[in-house]
C-alpha cells in the first residue's frame, strides 16, 4: 500500500475547535441524537440569518436538499430544468432521478462563471419548468436578471446556494432570491456539519410540499411522540427520510456562529492570494472585480492559459506538498451526460483550464506563499 501523501497545504481543513467538541459531547449526553430540539434551533437560526421571511428545514445533505427542491417545484418526468453547466453533478442527478430532463446553460465569460441570463432565456421551451442556478465559488450570479426571466417565463427558480454560505447580492442574502434554495454543509463547505444541508423557502405551500418530503409525508415526527405531544401519525404523501440529526445539527449551530468571522478570514486569504498572483502572465483570476455582492469566497479558482499542460501542474505542486482541485470537470465529459446536453463552450473551456488552489478559514498568509510561490515556479516548466 502507498503511503498517504503528507501534504504541507491541503486544499481545504475543518474550522472545528472546542466548541465543536462540545456541542457533539453535549448532543451525545442529551440522550437524544435523531431529529429533535437542536434542529429546530439551527433551522431557526439559520432563518433569522437569512432574513426576508425564509422558512428553513435541515436535511441529511446538499443532494437531498436540491431532490425535495426539484420535487417541491412540481418538477414532472418530462419538464425541463435549465442548469448550470460549471457545476457539481449533484444539480443535473437531482433533476434527471425526478424524472426532469436538464438543459445545460453556459456561463457568462471567462471572468464572470456564473449562468448567462441570456443564455438562461435563449434555452427556455414550452416544456421548460424550472431554472436551477448556481452562485459559483460563492459569487451571486446575476439575481435582478435571473429573477426576471424567470417571472416574465412564469419558471420556477431554484437556488444552488452549497458555496452561498454568508453571502449576498447587492446586499440582500442569497438563498432569498429563488422559490426554494438548496444548501450543502459537506465537509469542504464554508458551514460544515460532515454530511447535512437545508432547505429554504418563503412559500408556505412549498415549505409544507418540503416538508413531507422530507420525512415520509409524516405529520408527526419521532421525537413529538417521544415528548408525548402525540400518539400516532398520518401519512400526508409520499416522501423519504431526508432528516439531519442533531449531532449534525449542533455542530450546524457552532459553525453557524462562527460564519461570519471565517468567511472574513478567507477574504483576507483572497486579497493576498490577488496580490500575490496579479499579473502572472500564464494564468488569470475569474471574478477578479467582481461588484454584485460579497462573496464568501468558498474557494480559490484560477484560469491557466491555454499554452500551460494543467496535468503536470498539478503534479510538480503536488511534489511541491501542495494540494489542489479542478471545480468542475465539464458535463460533456460523463458517461452519464455526455449523449444528454449540447455544447456551452465557454463552461467547456474553462472546465479544460480551472485549476483551485488551496483555501480555508485557518490557512496562514506563509501557506499562501507557499501555494504561490510553487505555483509561479512550475509554471515556467508547464509551458506546451
Ligand atoms: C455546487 C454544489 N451543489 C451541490 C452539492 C451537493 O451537496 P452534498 O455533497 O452535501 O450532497 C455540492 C457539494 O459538493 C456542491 O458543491
């Protein structure tokens, strides 16, 4: 067996302190570890964050999350769902095991990744239900617009908000913009809980479709009757069990509070890894002056030129101790999709050209150095 490489600077680590290890201890001593009070705490925690009315239910993860939205939008086999083409497969599965067929929208350019409104539009069909985006590396995509097509196409819009952790456009928080949002708090996420994620609304009646399909159509959960606030159920429809514990859900709480502070943390890390790698010929930066919100900066993406073999980069860093990422290879390129969705040529090429770096709340500006330092140097020795 090889040896597990030790890596000077990981492409991400877990903000986790005593508090973390706390609230596990203390949710493991309650004696109570399934669906319960401290979910209800978090999901009313994360609604008093969110503002603008949002209802919130916490879920096993970002997948399930994305599946209940698609479900709750009324999403049909047959309906079309337009989603983003430089993103996580979780998008695309979520629509096409909901029976929905998904029509892939590029992005903008080549500095700003998010959806192309008009590409959005130019995509609708008769048949089109739903637009599902994503706010790429926690950059909003441009809501005024997207909002607006998709009120004009009478369209239902989903948000894929799992890098949207603290973020906004123009100042409003995003998760608030879409009919439901899906959030994912996996491991590498700016809120990391190990496996959960939430489910967020504004509309009664999709809050209540979310809500049964969230635990079997139950109109009574387990740990009601344990209270012994009732002593059966009814089964409303069908649904699955996509319930978070409160294991999960306490952590979801710790790292809730400590949001703020650690997406500060990695916009300090950004600006310098800006610094440090503006006007390197071989590479540029996407959303480099960005202006439509604050980003949470979920992670570093950086676009290599055309000329430099990414392979060997990545390689010769790793020689070097330094972790990195490619956010996302292209749809095109799965067995799964690749018969399924047409060309977006834009997203095609940077998926042949993204390279992310490391990035995370506790990095050092020396890690950074490091990163940069290994990158500018391989660089000169990638050249095709
Ligand atoms: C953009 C995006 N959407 C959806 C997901 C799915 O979330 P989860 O892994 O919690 O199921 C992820 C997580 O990796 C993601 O990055």
């Amino acid at each position: 067996m090889s040896e597990p490489i030790q890596w000077k600077v990981q492409l991400f680590k877990l903000n986790y302190d005593e508090r973390e290890y706390n609230a596990v201890l203390k949710t493991l001593k309650s004696g109570w570890i399934t669906m319960g009070q401290r979910t209800v705490d978090f999901e009313t925690a994360y609604a008093k964050e969110l503002g603008e009315g949002a209802q919130c239910l916490a879920v096993a993860n970002g997948t399930a999350s994305l599946h209940i939205a698609v479900l709750a939008c009324g999403v049909r086999p047959g309906d079309e769902v337009i989603v983003p083409s430089l993103t996580f497969i979780a998008d695309l599965n979520s629509v096409q095991v909901s029976g929905g067929k998904v029509v892939i929208g590029d992005v903008t350019s080549l500095s700003d990744w998010s959806m192309d409104p008009a590409d959005i539009e130019a995509k609708i069909t008769p048949r089109t239900k739903a637009v599902m985006i994503v706010h790429y590396a926690g950059y909003a995509c441009d809501m005024d617009a997207i909002v607006d097509i998709c009120r004009r196409h009478n369209l239902k819009l989903i948000e894929d908000c799992a890098h949207a952790n603290g973020g906004t456009y123009k100042g409003r928080k995003l998760g608030t913009f879409g009919d439901v949002s899906a959030w994912s708090f996996f491991s590498n996420k700016n809120l990391a809980v190990g496996e959960g994620g939430m489910v967020v609304t504004r509309d009664p009646e999709l809050y209540q479709k979310c809500k049964n399909l969230r635990s079997h159509g139950m109109t009574v959960a387990s740990f009601d009757r344990m209270k012994g606030r009732a002593a059966t159920y009814d089964v409303l429809e069908p649904g699955f069990n996509y319930r978070i514990d409160e294991v999960r859900a306490s952590l979801g709480l710790v790292q809730l509070a400590k949001l703020p502070e650690a997406n500060a943390a990695r916009a300090r890390l950004v600006a310098r890894y800006f610094s440090r790698l503006d006007g390197i010929e071989a590479l540029t930066i996407p959303f480099r002056y960005y202006d439509r919100g604050t980003p949470t900066y979920h992670i570093m993406p950086i676009l290599l030129s055309e000329h430099i073999d990414r392979v060997k980069l990545i390689d010769l860093m790793k020689e070097d101790g330094v972790q990195t990422s490619i956010h996302y290879p292209a749809i095109q390129s799965f067995t799964a999709y690749k018969s399924q969705v047409g060309p977006t040529p834009k997203s095609q090429y940077v998926s042949d050209h993204e390279l992310t770096l490391p990035l995370y709340p506790t990095m050092t500006d020396a890690e950074v150095d490091l990163v940069c330092d290994s990158l500018e140097k391989n660089l000169q020795k990638c050249r095709n």
